[in-house]
C-alpha cells in the first residue's frame, strides 16, 4: 500500500520543482531589463505630474484654499518637471536599449509610458488650465485637451506601424510636443492664440514633417535643455529674482523651436525634390543627347 502522506509529499516536490523548472525557462518576454525599468519611471513621472496638477492646481481653485501661498505655482513647476523627468527617462531608455539588452516588451512599454507622460498628462493639463485661468473657456479647452491626447494616440499608433529610415522621426516627437504644449500654457497668452497654438502642437506631431533623432550631441544638447528648463521652473517655483521673466523667455524659446524645426525640415525637404528633379531632367538630356 501507498502511505498517503508519503504520495502527498512526493507531489508537493514535483510541483516545487516544476515551479523552479518554469522559472528558470521564464520566456525572455516576461524579464524586464535596465531600459524597461527606465521606461517605467518615464510611466511614473508621468502619473505624479497628473497626481500635482490635480491636488495642488485644480482642488485648490475649486476650494479657494493655497492661493495666496503660491501653492499653484509650486505645484504646476512640479508637474511641468516631472513631465522633463519623464522626458530624461525616455531619452536613456532609449540609449541604453541600444547599449544593453533590452526585453521584447520594450517597445509596447514605451508606447504606453509616453501615452501617459506625453499624452495624458500635457492634455489634463491643459485641461485644468481651461478650469482655473480667468480668461479661458472650460468646454473649449476640453476640447483642445482631447485634440492633444488623440494626437499622441495617432503619433504612437503611426511610429509603430511605419518604418523612417535610420535616425529620423516623423511627426514631432511626443516628447517634445507635450513640453510645448505646457510651455505655450505657461507663457500665459491670450485665450484664443493660446488655443489655437496648442492645435497647431497637436498637428505638428501627426504631420508628415521630419524630425532628428536625439543621438550625439544632439542628444546632450537636449538634457542641457531639459536641465535649464528645470532650474527655470525651480526658480518661478521659490519666487526667485527675475524667475517669472527667465521662465517666460524658456517657454518663450521652446515655442519658437517648436515652430522653426518644421520650417527648416520642409526647407531641406523641398531642396531635396528638387535636386531630384535636377538630377532627373539633366539625366533624360544626356541620354537624349547620346541618341543618333
């Protein structure tokens, strides 16, 4: 006869061992690797900017409580460089995919963390912006929020789905974008430009215009950007000596950079074709010159 406690034993060891046994074979799509851990810290940053949008901007507008102690200042500075922290973190994520080894669900996690750092955090921002700014108009800015989350939706959505040839990104990058986005509300204009600036955001980045990616210097001129940005909004947070004026002309500058890029990238697009067409036409003559 078999002791029952004896076969109950035996079957606790085999599925200990099956367990260890599975662990060992875990497919490499389930391991996350050091840039998946970066990008998840894209994804965090990302839902702390909504968490201090809400609790230090909107809740105390709607409770009429922290104005008069900068309480929103402070906390829209703070979710402004969360939003630059998250734009570290998908930079190096990036870098280090390329260096290391990254886990096949690299590419969706990145999708998904720019969603929410890119996407919905620019878009709640703005719009709070519409529910607290004195001239804005709440339904209309919903409606400008809505047109800048659907933007980055479409702009991830493309990215996965069209190959650019190596070392450029078509539509603005989702990055960016969102910092231009938070920029133009920071600079505090008139409702209407202000609207109809963030639209113009939200096309630039599902438009065809081309853009570089940050590698090389490129790349450490951008987190020297990032790092200014950062000490601007730090020094508009504390109320410090010229901050409000230097965090006007940061904004100012991100915006203008918004708008150059693409005329220079259509520039550079438009001489291309027509060197292409040059060099087709003078191609059709010699053959015809060479004709008896």
């Amino acid at each position: 006869m078999i002791d029952p406690d004896t076969r109950a034993a035996e079957w606790v060891a085999d599925a200990e061992a099956a367990e260890a046994e599975e662990a060992e074979e875990m497919p490499l799509s389930l391991r996350l690797s050091i840039a998946d851990a970066l990008t998840l810290g894209n994804a965090t940053c990302g839902f702390m900017a909504v968490y201090f949008t809400t609790t230090g901007i909107l809740i105390p507008h709607l409770t009429g409580s922290g104005v008069e102690t900068g309480m929103a200042r402070h906390s829209a500075a703070t979710a402004v460089i969360l939003m630059l922290c998250a734009a570290v973190f998908d930079l190096f994520d990036g870098l280090v995919a390329r260096k290391l080894r990254s886990s096949p669900m690299g590419a969706e996690l990145d999708n998904l963390s720019d969603l929410i750092s890119f996407g919905l955090a620019p878009a709640y921002f703005v719009l709070v912006y519409g529910m607290v700014a004195d001239d804005a108009h709440q339904k209309v800015s919903a409606v400008a929020a809505i047109v800048v989350l659907l933007a980055v939706v479409l702009r991830l959505a493309r990215f996965s789905c069209v190959t650019m040839k190596d070392g450029m990104f078509q539509g603005m990058p989702s990055p960016f974008g969102a910092l231009t986005v938070v920029s133009i509300v920071l600079l505090e204009l008139p409702f209407i430009p202000t609207l109809l600036a963030i639209i113009g955001t939200a096309w630039l980045m599902v438009s065809r215009v081309e853009y570089p990616k940050p590698r090389g210097v490129l790349a450490v001129a951008m987190l020297s950007w990032i790092v200014g940005a950062m000490a601007l909004l730090a020094a508009w947070a504390f109320d410090a000596p010229g901050g409000a004026f230097l965090l006007q002309a940061g904004c100012a500058l991100q915006v203008v950079l918004g708008a150059v890029i693409p005329l220079f990238a259509t520039a550079r697009r438009v001489n291309t074709f027509r060197d292409n067409r040059r060099e087709s036409r003078e191609a059709r003559q010699a053959e015809a010159a060479q004709l008896p």
